[in-house]
C-alpha cells in the first residue's frame, strides 16, 4: 500500500470522529493539531528570508529607478509593503502582541530604505486604536492601517482588496504583499505577494 493511501485510512475516521465532536471539543483539536511556535517559525523562515532578499533588490538604487508594476495595477510612485497582522506581523496564536521578528526585520529594512509600511487586517475598525498600540508596542512602524468597515462586511478578501486600493489611490505602489490566508491575496493589485504557512486553513 502507498503512503498516500495510509494517510487516507487513518485521517478518514478521524474526520468522522470531528463531525460528532461538540463544537468546543472540535475547536480544540483544530488548535492541537497545529504546529509547535518553534515549527511555525521555521515555516515562516524561508518566506521571511525570501521577502527579504527580495526587498533588498525592489528597494536598491537599482530596483527603484525604474518602477514596474503588473498588468491592471494602479497605484503611484511611493514604495510600500502591505502586510496582514494576525499570524503574519504578530504572533497571535502563539504569542499575542509579540512580532513575528523575520518580518519585523524585513519591514524594518524596507521602511529604513524608503519603502511605507502599510497594513490589511479583518479586525473591526473599532479596534484601531488598540491595533495601532499593539502594532507600535511590538516595533512596526505603521504608515497606513486599513480594517474591516462598519457594517455589513463583502468578505475578507474583498476588505483587503479594498484596502490595496486604497492605498494605491494614496499614491502607493505597493511593492510586496504578506498574509498568511489565500484571501490575502485575492484580485492582485501589489507586485509579489508573500504567504506564510496557515496549515489549511488552520491558523486564522
């Protein structure tokens, strides 16, 4: 037998068993079930070094000069990296309030090279205040903080397409994208998109 075949017969009770579970006992597996801090940062490594390497070409005397953008963007000639928060700039999950200090990193090198650093988040726009705080507190520097509207919300994919336009409408051409849910990502409008892991789904 393969070992895909393995796999289908030991998780296929398992997936049984979850449907029967009350919904805090199916909360809990989802939770356990996820990697530990220390195997999440190694996910994220190889993302973090990749954004990194790649803003320290985009945002070089170089990669500069000449601003180059993909076929339907708009946006104007600032330089600026947008990024999701909840497991992808803070460590939510694992360490609330703490920053996921690779992207830190890289943010901080493109904010010291020109580059705005900007934010897309689901959070309630009644949040914004303490978002900021917490953002600051965990050493990003914030140019721009877009939230979820009031009222009825179109999704979370078109809240954050929303906010890419926004900030292109501001004037921002934004050079890097980085989220961790495939609804980070939806309908384009930056340059090179960044995802880290969310184990399908699994991490919010």
């Amino acid at each position: 037998m393969d070992r895909g075949k393995k796999c289908a017969l030991v998780l296929g009770p398992a997936v049984v068993m979850m449907v029967a579970l009350p919904l805090t006992a199916r909360a809990a597996s989802r939770s356990d079930s996820l990697p530990s801090e220390s195997e999440w940062l190694s996910d994220v490594a190889p993302v973090a070094a990749s954004l990194q390497d790649y803003l320290e070409h985009r945002l070089s005397d170089g990669g500069s000069n000449g601003i180059h953008r993909k076929s339907g963007m708009a946006g104007g000639e600032k330089p600026a990296v947008v990024l999701d928060i909840d497991n992808t700039s803070l460590a939510t999950h694992y360490d609330r309030g703490a920053p996921v200090e690779a992207i830190l990193k890289a943010t901080e090198y493109a904010h010291e090279h020109g580059a705005a650093v900007l934010f897309a988040s689901y959070r309630d726009a009644d949040d914004r205040d303490a978002t900021t705080q917490e953002l600051t507190s965990a050493g990003y520097s914030v140019d721009g903080l877009c939230l979820k509207p009031e009222g009825d919300s179109p999704g979370k994919a078109q809240v954050k397409l929303g906010c890419r336009k926004q900030y292109e409408a501001e004037g921002y051409t934004l050079v890097a994208n980085v989220g961790n849910r495939s609804t980070d990502f939806e309908g384009g409008h930056y340059e090179k998109g960044f995802k880290l892991p969310d184990y399908d789904g699994q991490l919010s």
